[in-house]
C-alpha cells in the first residue's frame, strides 16, 4: 500500500481532478489485489466489475484545513462509483489534502485512520 501511495503521490498534477487520483488508486490496486492472490482478472476487469472497490471503498483521501477533516473540497457531487470521496476539487497551488489509500480485508466498512 506504502508503493501505492507513494506512485498516487508522483502523478498529482496541477488542475488534475482529485476524482481522477482516486480512480487512478483503483487501477494501481488491481495488480496488487491479483499478485497477492486475492482476485483473478486483468486490472480493467477488476476496476470496472467493481472489485478494486470492494477492497477499497472509501475516499483517497481527504482536504486538510481549520478542521482535520475539511470540508470545504467536496464542490461537486462525486461519481456514484466513488460514495465516499471527500475532494471532488481540482488540484490547485497550496491545497493541502491527503492521500491516503487503505485495503478492507474484512466484510464490515474500513477506513484507513
């Protein structure tokens, strides 16, 4: 997960939507989820049936600001794919947000704090 972050990290870009980061995590999860022996299929099988999310259901991350947990990023209703993402925000000079993936390994909802 360490690898997955930091290679999600490496392709922030200015003006990219937050949205695209969160489903860029999807399609680097597919390889590990398969390398490990959890799913079976290629990496678009395993995004597009919707496994990646399974392992991964909540947001990237989150907007940092006065509170913890910001709030003021979600300016846009996200994809119904992504229910939980926070940033629906472009990316723009000193926004301070986390990324921060996590793998559910358990039937019941996971968060990675």
């Amino acid at each position: 997960m360490e690898t997955l972050q930091q290679e999600t990290c490496r392709r922030v870009k200015l003006g990219m939507p937050y949205q695209d980061l969160h489903d860029q995590s999807h399609q680097l999860l597919a390889p590990v989820l398969r390398d490990l022996g959890i799913a079976s299929g290629s990496d678009a099988e395993l995004v597009d049936t919707g496994v990646t999310r399974t392992f991964l259901p909540h947001g990237l991350g989150h907007s940092l600001g006065l509170q913890t947990h910001d709030v003021g990023c979600a300016a846009i209703k996200p994809d119904p794919k992504n229910p939980f993402l926070r940033n629906t925000t472009k990316v723009a000079a000193g926004q301070v947000f986390t990324i921060e993936p996590g793998c559910c390994t358990s039937s019941r909802r996971c968060s990675t704090n």
